[in-house]
C-alpha cells in the first residue's frame, strides 16, 4: 500500500481509537521517539490505534510489563 493511501486510510480512524501507553514515555526505539516525514504514516498508524500490531510495543510491553492504555 502507498504511502498515500495509508494515511487516507487512517485519516479519521485514529482518532476514535486508544493511543500506544508507550507515547508519553518512548523508548529510544519506538516510532515516535523521533518522527520524521517518511516515518509520518507509521506514527499514525501503530502508535495512535494500532499498537497491539507494533513489533515494538510487543516487545517492550513482554519485556517492561503491561503499561496503561491511553
């Protein structure tokens, strides 16, 4: 998928859904620890609905114990 048609895909999704608890205390790692343009998309789409998909997050939520759900 382009990545134009990711973001109009998740263009009014994200908001209805729970954000990453990893984003008010990222990882060095995480996505949106340091956001770029090209990483704009994966941002929007793990960290702001679909975190429970993220490499990242299953990872360190295994490793660090379940964190609250935004």
């Amino acid at each position: 998928m382009k990545n134009k048609e990711k973001i109009a895909e998740l263009k009014g999704n994200t908001c209805k859904k729970k954000f990453c608890p990893f984003t008010r205390d990222p990882f060095e790692d995480c996505y949106c620890a340091e956001t770029t343009t090209l990483k704009t998309w994966i941002v929007l789409y793990y960290c702001g609905g679909h975190f429970e998909e993220c490499e990242i997050y299953r990872y360190k939520n295994q490793n660090q114990g379940n964190r609250e759900v935004l």
